[in-house]
C-alpha cells in the first residue's frame, strides 16, 4: 500500500510540474521589479508561499500553483506591463490540461485577490477568502510568510484583529493552524 501511494504521489508531482513551472513563469513575469519593504526581490514572497504551502499539503498542486499566483493579480499590473486580462489569459493558458483544475485556480485567484474598494474591511475579504478551500489554504501560507518576513506592527495587529474576528476554517490541516498561531501570538 505504501509503494502505491508513493507511486500515485510521484504520478501527481510529475503531472503537476509543467502547471507549477508555468505558474512560476507567470509569476517572474508579473512581480518583474516589483520589491518587497525590505528591498528583496518579490518574487521571493510566493516562492515562499508555494513552500509553506508544499510543507503543509504536498500533495495539493492546485494549492501550489495558486500560491505561486496568489498576488499576480493584484499586483502584477503594475509591475508587468500588462494588464489583468492578459495576466488572467496566461493563468488559464498555464492550466491548459484539466478544466476542473484551471476553474478552481481561477476562482480562488479572483477571490484572493483583494480589492479595497469592494471589501475595504479587512475581515470581510478574509471571510470571503476563508469560504473557498483552496484560497483559504493558500491564505494561511500567505500570512506565514507575511508574519515571518519582517512586519510591521501594524500588520501583526491587523492580521490578529481579524483572525480572532474571522475563526480559521476546519479545513485547515492542524499543523498549519498551528503554525500561524504560533507566530501570530508570539509578538503579542
């Protein structure tokens, strides 16, 4: 039985490959010169993302390839040259295979991406993140890395206003959860 399941592991990772280098491409390409507060190329944020993500559920490429893109959206226009249906337009390209799988991506990418002017509270678009699994997956990674990666206090205090307001669905593997707990209350 554990011969199959690492055949079927292996099967997945390799079908999942040519997506996640794809993914990875469009992200080089969206994130472009774009930095981080700290001065270090952006790129390294969903680089880092997609690894927590990989840590925590190995197995989920969608979840991999959605943290690879999770920001490419919201950000990638101003830094790429595109615009976000051209960047829309490479994501879908970069899924061609399985039609399922580019749908769930989309629709995690679109509700992932935040607009302040549609929920400029906070909570509200952590709510609306949390009610698709595969962004709310791909969220937790995300605020990880945010939380280990040099925040600001206002950001600490918005992300923990807005866990204690907006619970971390049971879908979220326990070692995950607890990893963004323990980050996030050990700068309180």
């Amino acid at each position: 039985m554990e011969n199959l399941r690492h055949y079927i592991r292996n099967l997945i990772m390799e079908l999942g490959e040519r997506e996640l280098s794809a993914a990875t491409d469009i992200a080089n390409i969206a994130h472009s010169g774009q930095q981080r507060r700290d001065g270090q190329p952006y790129i390294m944020h969903p680089t880092a993302v997609q690894a927590i993500t990989k840590r925590y559920y190995p197995d989920n490429i969608e979840a991999q390839i959605l943290a690879m893109l999770h920001d490419v959206i919201e950000d990638g226009p101003r830094y790429s040259g595109l615009t976000r249906r051209e960047l829309f337009s490479k994501v879908k390209k970069a899924i061609p295979e399985n039609s399922r799988a580019q749908k769930s991506i989309m629709d995690a990418l679109r509700v992932m991406t935040h607009s302040k002017r549609r929920h400029p509270v906070y909570e509200d678009y952590l709510r609306l993140v949390f009610s698709v699994p595969l962004a709310g997956i791909v969220k937790i990674s995300d605020l990880i890395h945010n939380l280990s990666h040099n925040p600001s206090d206002r950001q600490i205090q918005k992300y923990q206003r807005a866990i204690q307001k907006v619970p971390i669905p049971n879908y979220i593997a326990a070692d995950h959860r607890e990893k963004l707990e323990e980050i996030l209350y050990a700068r309180s």
